[in-house]
C-alpha cells in the first residue's frame, strides 16, 4: 500500500493545484505497487492517471496538443515536439526494421503486458555512424505511438559544477515519469563514456553513475532512447541497462534504390538511372544521400523542370563521395 508520506503529497499537492506534483506521486504509488507484486492494482493505477491527463489536456483539430510542455529550467532541458513521421518514411535493413517493430508492438500492447508482469522494450541504445537514421528513428518511433519526442539538451544538462547535473537529470527523470514520451539522448557517449579513461574526471564520472541508477529504477511508461556514433567508448555497465542495443549501418546498394525509388518517382523513371545513381551513392549514409536528393529535386522546382537529368544527381553524389574521402584523409 501507499506509504503515509505518500498519501500526505497526494493530498497536499491536489490541494495546492499543483497538477505535474499530483501526477508524480501518483505513479510513484504506482511504481511503489508493481515493485510489491501488485502488478494488476499497478496497472491500473497507471490507466486512471493516463486518462487523468488526457482529460487535462486541450484538444485540437489540427493535431495533438502538449498535455504539459516543459516549464522552468526543465524547459531549458527538454526540446519538445509531436513528429508525424512513420517508420514506413524511413529506409531501414530487414533485422532493424524488425527490431523497431518488435518495439511498437509490445508498446501497443503495455497494459496487457504488464498485467502479466512482464516489461515490454523501451530502453532502446542506437548506434552506428553518424547519417544513418538515429535521430529519425526517435522521431518515428514518437510518431508510431502519437505520442510528444522529448530531445534532452545536453549542452544545458552538463555543467562544470558538482552535483548540478546530476540534479537536472533527476528533473529529466521526474518528466519521464510523469509525462509519457519518447526522451532521447543524442550524442550519448558524452555522458556515457568508460569511467577512467585518460579524459575522465570527477563529474563526469557521477553524472554516468546518476544515470545508471535512474535509468535501472526507471518504471514509468516512457521511452529512453540513447543514440551515439562512438558504442566503443561507452560505459560496459550501460549496455545492461538497456532492452535492445539496435546497429545501424550504411545503407547497402539496394537500400539506396529504394530510397532514390521512394524520393524520386516522379523524376527518374529508368531502372537503369536508378541502379547506377545507386552504385555512385556507395559508401554514403542515409542522410548524405537524402541531402543530395534534395539538392536535386529544388534545383528541378526553381527551374520549372518536370524530370532531374540523373547526370546531375550523379554530380551531386560525387560531390559528397569526395567530401568523404577528403575528410577520411584528413582524420587519418
């Protein structure tokens, strides 16, 4: 049952107004339930304060409205937005294609899962070179589930004091809790790098053990996806904490032919166009190949032109393979 400290916060925040205070207390009752073996009580617990919210929240024609943007010095944390991307807007390898969808369906099915006692996926590590669809994953996942994509600012959360960003990241912690969303961590390893490496120092060192510990207590219904281009220098005890590690790659030559297929039907017609823009994209990511997609395709709208000449997709593309090398040369 409820602890009586509990109860009195319930109580005193009702009386006071204070709706996000209600709300967090609330699931912590629920968290405090489910940790007893009181799954089904927790359960629905979590369902009377999910419809609590949504009664709360303001409805719109136009789409849906925050229930709770963030407010204070969590706003200057939280970047908040409400994606319609889908994942079928992406272009993704079989096994990770899979994977993400293995994720949406147990996020379909929480409540009946957790009634059983079992924990359906949602703290997802992404990671693979930079390009590749990281960020647009967290996007579509958000927008799968209709629900708002919470970006963490780092440059806000890390400070050279101690103990300060452990303090922004409980408040990061709190709004997972209280308001579910998909929260993702960028560029990860700046917070999630091997403690005593050369460049490791104090605070660092407790910022990685404050998350640790948040996210392994960590009930609530909200997503945690991390993201970093750099998997070998993070933290061992990270990759324990997590649900799924998910890999992404380059996309292979025919991930690019679908992509060009998916951008492009309306300008390049010929299986032979396509095939050999697609050789000429090797190498480069998603987000390189989309960049030059899009160059493309104003070039042909401020020209008035109802077809690209592939020839100047393939200019494009070459372009940026030398962008590639040159930079590789450089970081060598």
């Amino acid at each position: 049952m409820a602890t009586s400290d509990q109860l009195k916060a319930l109580l005193r925040s009702h009386a006071e107004g204070d709706d996000r205070q209600f709300f967090s207390v609330a699931m912590q009752m629920a968290a405090h339930e489910a940790k007893q073996g009181h799954g089904k009580l927790a359960e629905e617990l979590r369902g009377l304060i999910d419809a609590a919210k949504s009664r709360r929240a303001i409805g719109s024609v136009d789409g849906p409205v925050p229930i709770a943007r963030p407010k204070g010095e969590l706003a200057g944390l939280l970047n908040v937005s409400y994606p319609s991307r889908r994942l079928a807007d992406m272009v993704l390898a079989e096994p990770l294609l899979s994977s993400l969808q293995r994720v949406l369906k147990e996020q379909r099915h929480l409540s009946k899962l957790r009634s059983h006692g079992l924990h359906p996926r949602r703290k997802l590590l992404l990671v693979g070179p930079s390009g590749t669809g990281k960020t647009m994953t967290a996007s579509a996942l958000a927008g799968e589930l209709g629900i708002p994509l919470f970006v963490v600012r780092l440059d806000a959360l890390i400070t050279k004091f101690m103990g300060e960003t452990a303090a922004k990241l409980r408040q990061v912690f709190d709004a997972v809790l209280t308001t579910r969303g998909v929260y993702f961590f960028d560029e990860f390893d700046a917070i999630g790098s091997q403690r005593g490496m050369a460049n490791d120092v104090g605070e660092v060192r407790r910022i990685l053990n404050s998350f640790l510990l948040m996210i392994e207590q960590d009930e609530s219904n909200s997503l945690i996806v991390a993201a970093t281009n750099h998997p070998d220098i993070l933290d061992e005890a990270l990759f324990r904490r997590f649900d799924d590690v998910i890999e992404y790659h380059v996309p292979s030559t025919t991930e690019v032919q679908v992509l060009l297929r998916m951008r492009l039907s309306g300008y390049i017609k010929s299986k032979k166009d396509i095939a050999d823009l697609a050789k000429d994209a090797t190498g480069l990511s998603h987000a390189e190949v989309a960049r030059a997609i899009d160059d493309a395709l104003k070039e042909a709208v401020m020209h008035d032109e109802r077809a690209i000449a592939a020839e100047g997709l393939h200019i494009l593309l070459q372009q940026r393979q030398s962008v590639r090398r040159r930079t590789a040369t450089s970081n060598a």
